[in-house]
C-alpha cells in the first residue's frame, strides 16, 4: 500500500463510474513518491552540509594535522590531506607506535606528543616511504 489507499479508490471511482481516471490517479501517487524520495534525499544533504559547517567553524590545523574543537578539547587529529581535498573529517588512527597517527584512507602519517599542560598535537610529517 502506498500514500494512497488504491483499492479503495478503484472501487470509488468503478461505482461512480469514472474508472478513466484510475490510471491519472496511478501516475500521481508515482509523482508524490518520486517528491518524497526527493525530500528525503536533499534532507540528507542538508544534514551532511550542516554537520561540516560546524566542523569548519571548530577545526585548528596545527603541524600538518586538523584538531576539532568540542568542549574546549581537542579532538584528533584528522587527516588534513582528506579535509582539504574532500572536506572530510577522516580520523588518523595509531600505527605500531602510540606516537605516530596515519590516515586508514590515504595513509597519511603525523607524529603525535602530548605535554601535561596541552592535549595532543602533531609534530612532524613522516612520508610514506618511511
């Protein structure tokens, strides 16, 4: 069953008799689904724009790396190769060593320290042929 109860506006429109029109009435339910699909689908979007509007109003690059600001922490780091290609916030994730961070989709690498009185930040760049 769609948005509209077709069985029952069949045999209306049989009693009435007008079934011609059955087949305009078939076309418009198809015309209100392809419209609700389209609400859903620039809903998404809107969503996705919305979530990277506040990223970018909350994201510190700081050596060769993007920290997003929540709370007054950081949080991070993110790949800044796959931030200022795609705009997307993909989290680097620890490699053999706790220091070193690299980017599950573009295999970007940045080195990590933490002191006491600051969260962690990246030190350098290590290329990948390291």
């Amino acid at each position: 069953m769609g948005i509209l109860d077709l069985n029952n506006i069949k045999e209306a429109l049989q009693i009435a008799g007008k079934i011609e029109f059955y087949p305009q009435i078939l076309e418009m339910q198809e015309k209100l689904l392809d419209q609700h699909k389209r609400i859903s689908d620039l809903e998404a979007e809107k969503k996705g724009l919305v979530e990277k509007l506040e990223i970018q109003g909350s994201i510190l690059f700081e050596n060769n790396a993007y920290w997003i600001e929540k709370s007054g922490k950081k949080d991070g780091p993110y790949c800044s190769c796959c931030w200022d290609d795609q705009k997307k916030p993909i989290r680097m994730h620890p490699c053999g060593n706790p220091a070193v961070y690299e980017c599950p989709k573009c295999k970007s690498r940045v080195v990590v320290y933490s002191s006491r009185d600051n969260p962690p930040r990246a030190a350098q760049f290590i290329p990948d042929y390291m």
